[in-house]
C-alpha cells in the first residue's frame, strides 16, 4: 500500500471516527480513495484554524495552485497532497472549499440563512462533490445529492460545536435568529448561568437542526446512484451523524454541557437500521429539489 494512503488511512481512524466507522461498508480500493479525500480536507482544516500568522496566506496560495498546477509546486510543513483521483471537477470543488476556509479567517458572524447555506455548502457541500468522484458515481444527477448531504452534516456539525464556535469569536447561527447574540454573549451567558441566552440559543439549534432534516432527506434520495455496498457505507456515516442532531434533541437542544458524541452502541443500532433502509430502498429516481439550492446558483460548481 502506498505509505501517503496509509497514513491517510490512519488519520481517518484516529480523527474521523463516525467516518472511519461507516468505512468498513466500503470497497478496499473506494475506502483507500475516501481516506486520501478525508485527510486533505483534515489538512486544509488544520491550516485554518492553527491560528498562525501565515495561516490566510498560506490557503490563497493553495488555491492559486490549484488553479495552475497538477501538483503543489511549493513546500508545505502539513504535507498536504492532492488525492490520487481528483479530477477538474474535484479541483473546482476544492477551491469552493479554501473559499470557505479563508471565511473562517476572518470574522464569522452571520445575520441570514443565505450566508448559512452558502458556507455550509462552501466547507462541507464541495466535499460530498469531491466524494462522488472518490466513488467513481459517473452520473451528474447525483451530485445536487451529494451537497445536500454534505449541507446537512455541516449544520449538524455547527449545531453540536456553538460554544466551542463562539470561544473562536464565531457565530455560525444567523444573527436573525436568535436576536443577534454574540459570541461573547453566548459564553458569558454560560458563565453567568443566563436562562433566557440559553433558551434563545437553543431555538437556534432547533432551527439549525430542522433545517438539517431537510438536506439529509434530499442527500439521502440521491443514494440510489450508488452501487448497493458503497450505499449503505454512506447511509451508514450520514445516520452516525445525523444522530448527533437527534441527541441534541433529546437533551432540549443543550449546548452549554459539552459536546455530543455517539457511542459505540449507537453507532451499531444505526448501522443495522440503515443496512435494512438500503435494502429496501425504493429504487424510483427522484426529482432534485430546487429550492434547497436557492442560494447556491449563482456559485455552485458546474463543470
């Protein structure tokens, strides 16, 4: 095995557990293609939130190389590497995602839904993009499914991650939602024990999560461009972490007790739910919705 896809492959496991669990469904050669694409985002991530001087310089850089070049043409200390299978498509999709990262680099408090959508789809959208050609999915129809998908997780993941979000200066959820509270806000409220910072920041978190529901519906119809195995090893890693949605649910949206995490035992009940959902799939195409898109059109990645 190729020592770069080794250490991929390590980085999956050690850091991307929900990920590295649902792996175990897919093909060798495809979980080998998953791990390259993982461990360059996991890269590029790192280098946005290092907190370094250089960090914004650095990312414009990799997206002018990006745009110029095969390979990188300039050392890096984060030994990042260009997944062995993107292809022109996969390299517009990753600039969309540095876009997103250079966001992060600056300020991030966001008033309307539009800026929401927009970066979910710029940090996590473009990565179901560039996981459809890791599985070699040939037909185009999939693609709007697969940034659903990757737009739903996105709003999960900046659902479980507020505080830790605003203790960075972010604020993920728009400010029209939750009456403009800042971050700051959110942590002293945290500190000062604030009933009403918590209930106003928890209705955020309901709409987040509701909002989420919608995109993981749409992701999960485009399923069905799939081969059966390489279906169910997502359904599987979407249900892990759509489960994170579901516990902040039945913990009334608390984000002020630390983050969520699915256990082992959890991980196991959705894997065997959504082994038989795959199964049983109705295996009818269905139709794109436009409307989750209505934001995307003027910057979404078309080849």
């Amino acid at each position: 095995m190729d020592q770069h896809v080794s250490n991929a492959k390590l980085t999956l496991k050690k850091n991307g557990k929900s990920f590295y669990w649902a792996g175990k469904f897919l093909p060798s050669a495809y979980i080998d293609r998953a791990s390259e694409l993982y461990q360059f985002c996991r890269v590029l991530d790192d280098i946005a939130d290092s907190g370094e001087r250089g960090s914004l310089q650095t990312l414009k850089k990799i997206k002018s190389n990006f745009i110029n070049y095969k390979e990188l043409k300039f050392k890096n200390n984060y030994n990042l590497k260009y997944p062995s299978f993107f292809n022109i498509y996969s390299k517009k999709a990753a600039t969309h995602l540095i876009d997103g990262l250079i966001l992060d680099q600056s300020t991030v408090l966001f008033k309307e839904e539009e800026e929401l959508i927009q970066y979910s789809y710029y940090v996590a959208g473009t990565v179901g993009l560039m996981m459809c050609d890791a599985l070699k999915c040939k037909n185009k129809e999939a693609y709007l499914f697969a940034i659903d998908l990757g737009i739903a997780m996105q709003l999960t993941n900046i659902a479980r991650d507020v505080l830790e979000d605003a203790k960075m200066g972010r604020r993920y959820i728009p400010g029209s939602w939750i009456n403009n509270i800042s971050p700051n806000a959110m942590i002293q409220g945290v500190n000062d024990n604030n009933t009403e910072i918590f209930r106003t920041v928890s209705f955020g978190i309901k709409k987040l999560l509701n909002l989420a529901e919608k995109y993981y519906y749409s992701g999960t119809q485009g399923l069905i461009f799939l081969p059966l195995k390489t279906r169910i090893a997502i359904s599987i890693a979407s249900g892990v972490y759509r489960q994170i949605g579901i516990q902040l649910k039945l913990k009334n949206y608390c984000w002020y007790n630390g983050r969520q995490v699915t256990s082992n035992i959890t991980k196991a009940k959705v894997t065997f739910f959504k082994i038989i959902e795959e199964f049983v799939r109705n295996k009818n195409k269905k139709n794109h919705d436009p409307e989750l898109h209505r934001f995307l059109k003027e910057i979404i990645v078309s080849e």
